[in-house]
C-alpha cells in the first residue's frame, strides 16, 4: 500500500512537472508571437520610421539571407572563438585567485582596497590600452573579454569561500585536516554554487564584450559586421546580426543554466526549483 501510494504521488509529482513545463514553453512562445507582432504593427503603421525599425518580415528575410552566407558563419566563430577563450581565462584565474585570497584572511584584507578600486573600472575605458599594447588584433579583444568576466567569477568564489561555517571550519582543523583535504571536502563545495552563479553570469558578460570590442577595435567578428552594416545604412541587417547575437546570448544563458542545475543537483536550492 505505501508503495503504491508512493508510486502514485511521484506520478502526480511529474505530470504536475509536465503541465508546468509546457505552461512556460506556451506563454513563452506567445510572448514571442506578441512581441514579434507588436514590431510588425509599429513598423508598418508607421508609428516608428520604417527607417529606423524595418518590419520583422523584412528582417528577418534578411536574417535568411545572412545565413546562407558562409562568410556570416566564419563571423560568429569568430567571436564564439574569442569568448570561449576569453572565458576559460577569467574562469580559471577567477577562481584561484579567488579562492586563494579567501581562504587566507591576511591577503583579503590587503587586496580588498584594490579590488574594489578595479573592479568598477569599465572594461572598454581598456580598449585605448589594449590597442596601444597589441594592435588590431585578438589579444586586444581578450584583454576588455578576460577583464570584465574575470570580477564575476573571481567577487563571487570569494564570498562562496567566505560563506563557510565557522563550526565546519573548526571541526576540520580539530580533526587535523590538510589544507588540501579542507579545500576539497569543505570548500569546494560551499563555494560551488557561487562558482556556477559567477561562470554564468561571466559567459553573459564575455559576449558582451566580445561583440563590443570588435566594433570598437575592428576585429573580424560579429561585432565588426554590425559596425559595417550600420556605416552604410543597411539598417535590417544591423537588426538581423542584433537578433543573432541576442539568440547567442539566449543558448549560451540556458546551456549555463542546465550545466548549473547538473552540477548542482545535491544543493537545497536546485532541489527546492524542481520540487517547485
């Protein structure tokens, strides 16, 4: 009978599941019908110049085009190019230094002053610096990339690190835990969670950085697609590579968010939205 009875309420549990999931993949899609419909409107109306914001049919004929350019493709692996590798390097000195500076207080307190005067500093005011150091080319884009991803990994991993219970802390040095084995059984996995929260919102960052440093720096790419295209007045393209690049943003966000959900699928806070 207890069998049964929970055999029946996980069915319930996953057909609730269910509805919900395609309650949200409904509403999504009609928010998307209604937004694409609404700039239709404006556009053909002329409630907004034509001029200024094309129709979303001829946009995205032109977004058709664009696709069958191979040249196009060659454009978002380029950037895909230089925001993964942007990435990787402001995930992995983020989360040393990170963990490094918290897990020893003497350091944080002596590094905290500077980091929070660089941490504000805008990553394109870096562009001058970057170009004056490496030209027009892809070291330049990583600087204003790496710069601006690295204080979301790096500011996260350190309050993750400074979330640690005190008990749990002194119970490891009680026990006469190596440095090492602290760090993989006790923090590793406070700071986890932090970790994946700061890496997400760095591959967000990183794309944004990626298409802005090669508009202003010139780097083929995207972003120097979407500076061409708006120099000679090709105004559905210019839309065209913006939706592109906002659907890159979208694939990137989700792909984060189901490596985060997996990665943590023992935490309270992934267990509680699935239970949800």
């Amino acid at each position: 009978m207890t069998t049964a009875t929970s055999s029946a309420t996980l069915a319930r549990h996953r057909r609730r599941q269910r509805i919900g999931t395609a309650r949200r993949a409904f509403l999504g899609t009609l928010g998307i019908v209604g937004f694409l419909a609404t700039w239709q409107l404006l556009s053909v109306m002329k409630i907004i110049n034509p001029e200024q914001l094309p129709p979303a049919t001829d946009t995205f004929a032109q977004l058709g085009v664009l696709l069958r350019d191979m040249e196009f493709w060659r454009n978002i692996g380029r950037t895909m190019s230089a925001w993964a590798i942007g990435l990787a390097i402001a995930t992995l000195a983020g989360t040393a230094l990170g963990t490094l500076i918290g897990m020893v207080p003497i350091l944080r307190r002596a590094t905290h002053s500077m980091v929070e005067f660089l941490r504000p500093i805008p990553s394109v005011a870096l562009i001058p610096l970057a170009v004056l150091i490496y030209g027009l080319q892809m070291p330049a884009a990583l600087i204003i990339i790496v710069y601006a991803s690295f204080w979301q990994v790096f500011v996260q991993v350190l309050y993750g690190v400074a979330d640690i219970d005190a008990v749990a802390r002194d119970t490891a040095r009680s026990f006469g835990l190596t440095k090492a084995s602290q760090l993989r059984n006790l923090v590793l996995p406070t700071a986890l969670p932090y970790l994946m929260t700061g890496i997400r919102l760095a591959a967000a960052v990183a794309l944004i950085l990626a298409v802005t440093a090669e508009m202003t720096i010139g780097n083929p790419g995207l972003g120097r697609q979407l500076t061409v295209a708006s120099g000679i007045g090709n105004i559905t393209t210019v839309y065209a590579i913006v939706i592109v690049t906002g659907v890159l943003g979208l694939i990137i966000n989700i792909g984060f968010r189901a490596i985060e959900r997996r990665a943590l699928s023992w935490h309270q806070s992934v267990r509680g939205e699935e239970a949800a």
